[in-house]
C-alpha cells in the first residue's frame, strides 16, 4: 500500500517507523511519504494560513498550496493504483468517526493520502474541489473532541489499517479476535488472562483452564456480549439478532437488551405490571 502525507510537521510522524508499521515500511509492504506542505508556498515567509473571511479567531489553512501539494500528490501515482486515484482522507472533527469498518474498508485500497490540518483547519474549498475533480475525499474524526492538527489522526488511521495488510501482523487469526472486528459481530473483546492462574487474590477463571474447547468458546461469547452491554450499548444497535444463538439473546436479556425491530438490539421495554 501505498501512503502520501501532507503536512507542515512531518516530524510529527516518526513513530510510524517504528515497531510493526516500521518494519512493515523495512519490507516494502508499506510505501509511506511524507510531503512538506511548505514546499508548495511562493512567497518568502512560506506561509500557509491567512485570516478567515467572515471574521473569528483563529486563522486558516490557505487553498493555493494544498492545490498545489495535492495535485503533485495525484501525479504520481503508485504502480499498483487501479485508476481511481487515492481515497484522500482529511482529518476533521466534523467528519465521519473513524471506526475498524473504515480500516478495513481502507486496507483494501492501494493507495491512501492524507491532508493534515492545523490551526482552524483547510479552506472549505480544497475538498470540494477534489471531490468535484472525482477524488474520493472523506473527512474523518477520530471521536467527538478537537486537537491541534491532523498527524495523531494519521498516526491512529496509518496503524489501523496497516496492521491489516497481510504479512504486517504475525498471528493473522489474532486480527479477527479482536474487538470490533466483525468475525466477532462488532463485539468488544471478551476479558483475557495469562499466567500465573492467581494473583494478588484474583483468580483466571476456571473455565478457561477446563480444557473444554466449548465452554470455551461460549464462555467468551458470553463475556463479549455482556461487556459490550455494559460498556458500548450503542455498538449493539448494529448486533444482528440473526447471528445470535438462543444462549445470546439469554445474555442479553438478562443485561437488558431485546431485539429492536430494526436489525439490532436495544432496551428491552420494561415488563408491563398487572
Ligand atoms: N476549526 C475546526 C473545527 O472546529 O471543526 C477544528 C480545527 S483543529 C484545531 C485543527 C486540525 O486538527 C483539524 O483541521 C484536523 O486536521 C485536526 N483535528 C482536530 N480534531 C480532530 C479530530 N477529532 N479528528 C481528526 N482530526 C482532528
């Protein structure tokens, strides 16, 4: 895959050399670049921000070096581009909350670019221009807070979808098992323990040391679904009552939840009293 990523703090980006999405890069599965957004100014002070019209604080993102950044971005393309150009992620906290659908959605694409924002954020221009011009623009927040720029977004999105590139992660099955992923229904993850079997009193238990594959397997199904319950009751509103075996719908009722009509669950109505 390949990644381009403008920015004016390419600095800012170091940690994706190392670890797994380093060598990642090291073994040619991840082409990341980053470009200097400065490099695309014209006047001596390289400036990349003005004032915004209407008035406000703040200053903005000016279009004419994004123009100018992104279109050498899009002449150049990777040899494995089908086409269709990158899907070019800007970060926002107005945009679509990034999820693990998205980073699987994404890791199947060749190529991805990012537009970094800073200060109050890029001319409202530069994405319409691209989306007009057929680029596929998707503004992508990473949760309902503001930061001061765009590169942890890259480093939180480039992580995600990097690690589902085939050969970046050792353990390929252990993907699937994780939360979110949707082998596992968008579950989260079922509480894990290791050695030593006791510890400060606590105990791992039993049930996983059974040997008993099944129990296993329906004691993690049951955890997952009451710890999602209990802690994302929203992340149920999108659990299929059809993947769902009489002992879930069981569990879940016991924490509340009911099928809500709609292709997921939500609060159980309170029983009526006679
Ligand atoms: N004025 C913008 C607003 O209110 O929507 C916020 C601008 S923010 C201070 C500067 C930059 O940080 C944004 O352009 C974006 O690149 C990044 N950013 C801030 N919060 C973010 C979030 N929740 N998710 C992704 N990127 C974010």
């Amino acid at each position: 895959m390949r990644v381009d990523v403008v920015t004016i703090f390419g600095e800012y980006l170091a940690p994706l050399s190392l670890s797994l999405i380093g060598r990642a890069r090291a073994q040619g599965l991840l082409d990341l670049r980053v470009h200097d957004l400065r490099e695309h100014t014209r006047d001596r002070h390289r400036t990349v921000d003005d004032t915004p019209y209407g008035g406000g604080a703040g200053l903005l993102m000016k279009p004419e070096p994004w123009g100018e950044a992104l279109d050498a971005v899009l002449a150049d393309p990777p040899p494995a581009d089908d086409g269709r150009g990158p899907v070019l992620l800007v970060p926002s906290p107005a945009g679509e909350v990034f999820t693990q659908a998205a980073a699987v959605e994404l890791a199947a694409e060749p190529w991805l670019a990012f537009a970094c924002g800073r200060y109050e954020g890029i001319d409202a221009r530069v994405a319409e221009h691209y989306r007009a011009r057929g680029v596929r623009v998707r503004e992508v927040s990473l949760g309902d807070y503001v930061l001061n720029g765009g590169e942890v977004a890259v480093l939180v999105v480039v992580e995600a979808v990097a690690r589902l590139l085939p050969g970046v992660v050792g353990n390929a099955a252990s993907l699937a098992e994780e939360s979110h992923a949707a082998e596992h229904d968008g579950l989260l993850e079922h509480p894990a323990y290791t050695k030593p079997a006791s510890w400060r009193g606590l105990d791992v238990p039993a049930v996983l040391s059974s040997g008993d594959h099944g129990a296993v397997a329906r004691w993690r199904r049951e955890e997952a679904l009451r710890r999602t319950a209990r802690r994302r009751p929203d992340l149920l509103a999108r659990l299929d009552p059809a993947r769902c075996s009489g002992a879930d719908l069981r569990v879940l009722a016991e924490e509340g939840f009911a099928p809500d009509g709609a292709g997921g669950f939500g609060p159980a109505a309170p029983a009526v009293a006679h």
